[in-house]
C-alpha cells in the first residue's frame, strides 16, 4: 500500500510538473513579427517620407491589415499566459486533491489486497449472494477439480452463460456431452451457446448440436426454436412449421410469444 501512495505522488507530481513546463513553453514560443506587421511599419515610413499618397498608402495599408489578419488565424499557435500556469497548477492539485477523496469514501485504504484464490474461497461460502461473474468462478473451480462430473460442468456452462461468456459456455457444455453423450439437454444448451457466441448466427456447429438434441428428446423446446428459425432464415416454412407446432401448443393463448410464433409462420406461408 506505501508503493502505491509513492506511485500516485510521483504520477500526481510528473503530470503537473508536464503541465507547467510545456505551460511556460507555449509562452516563450510567442510568434515573431509577421510579414504583414512589417510591412505595415515600411508603408508609414514611406508616407512620412512623402513617398506615398494618402490614397495609395489607404489602399495598401488595408490590403496588408488583412494579410495580418489571415496570417495570425492561420499560423499563430496559442500563447500561455502568466497566469495560466498558476491555473494549471491548480487543477492539479485539485484533481489529485479529489481522486483522494474519492479513494478514501469509496475504496478500503489499509486492507491488503487478497489473491484471487482467497476471494474465491470466500465466495464459495455465501453461493447466493453472487453475481453471475463470481458464481462463474466458484464453478470453475468446482469443475476443475471435479472434471469427470458432468454436472458440475453443466452448472459451469450454466453460470459462464449467465454471466456473458458463451465461449465458456459452449467448452463447458462440450465438456458435459463429452461425458454424457445422450444428455439431450446439454446438446441444446451447447447450441445455444454456440448461437450467442456468433452473435445469434446458428451456424452449422449449433444446428449439429439441435438437431442431435432433439433426437435424444423431442421436447427439447430450445433446440426446436432456433431449428425453426433457421428454417425460416432457409426459406422452408414447413419445416419450420413442424419445429414450431409443438412449440405453439405448449403456449397458452394469451402468451405472446404463441402468437409471436404464429405470426411469422403466417407472414412465411
């Protein structure tokens, strides 16, 4: 914890000493005069000499205040001034002053940092009250140590998928179907993995994993969904018809998704 307080000052302290220095460099690299700006001085010379008319030296002293104008837009850089240094200098302190307290109101200053493994072992101990990402790592741990269960490398496929991570997902369920090759319900949630991680393309891994889960078990609804899709997506409506039927049965007429279903099978025809 010293090392990390040290860090931060010498991070705080070279940022702004950064600020400050490239500060006072912008103000000493003030642009020099301009062709314009001199030529302005030429022009009075000459009037003052009687070399140039009033009117002569109007028009050109108009055409080169112009020139002055175009140049300093287009090629001036911004100059620092002053008291702009004391301005940066303040916000840096100000901001290391606030990341400060929001470390001292919203962190634990003084705890010391816990291996993964040690939070690991102390979510494993109060399983409800985990969120998807660390129930996912209790059961990786879980499934290592048990790689011969195939249920705990189905919870595992479970959680990983809960928490956004269906190339974990689909290992896992591989995993299982390895073990359990007539686990229908593993099948579909291999597939459905696979879809998630495509970004709900159902290529032809996924279809292979439907349609063996359906073989095992024809009610497996999951598989029958996306087998339904990709038939629509082929342009075969009756196949998907025949996905879809028993799908529309199981839904109560005032289920939306019944007549979501419907729908689509409808607009196909």
């Amino acid at each position: 914890m010293t090392a990390f307080w040290l860090l931060s000052g010498l991070a705080a302290a070279l940022a702004g000493w950064m600020l400050l220095t490239f500060a006072r460099r912008g103000e000493r690299e003030a642009p020099a005069d301009a062709p314009a700006t001199l030529e302005l001085d030429e022009l009075e010379r000459l009037r003052a000499r009687g070399l140039m008319t009033d009117d002569a030296f109007a028009v050109a002293r108009a055409e080169a205040a112009r020139r002055l104008i175009r140049e300093r837009d287009e090629q001036a850089p911004p100059v620092a001034r002053p008291e702009d240094r004391r301005w940066v200098l303040v916000a840096a302190v100000v901001s290391a002053a606030v990341a400060l307290g929001l470390y001292l109101a919203l962190a634990a200053p003084g705890f010391g940092d816990q291996p993964y493994e040690r939070r690991v072992d102390q979510w494993a101990e109060t399983p409800e009250m985990l969120d998807a990402p660390q129930l996912a790592a209790v059961m990786a741990r879980a499934a290592a140590e048990r790689p011969e269960d195939a249920q705990a490398q189905a919870m595992l496929g479970a959680a990983r998928f809960a928490a956004g991570d269906p190339l974990g997902s689909a290992s896992a369920f591989r995993r299982v179907v390895a073990l359990e090759p007539a686990n229908a319900q593993a099948w579909a949630r291999l597939g459905e993995s696979l879809v998630r991680a495509s970004q709900g393309t159902i290529g032809a891994d996924a279809e292979a994993a439907f349609r063996e889960a359906l073989r095992l078990d024809a009610n497996q609804g999951g598989a029958r969904y996306f087998l339904g899709e990709l038939a629509l997506q082929r342009g075969q409506p009756e196949e998907a018809r025949v996905m879809w039927a028993p799908l529309i049965e199981t839904l109560g007429p005032a289920d939306p998704r019944r007549a979501d279903l419907i729908g689509r099978l409808e607009a196909a025809s």
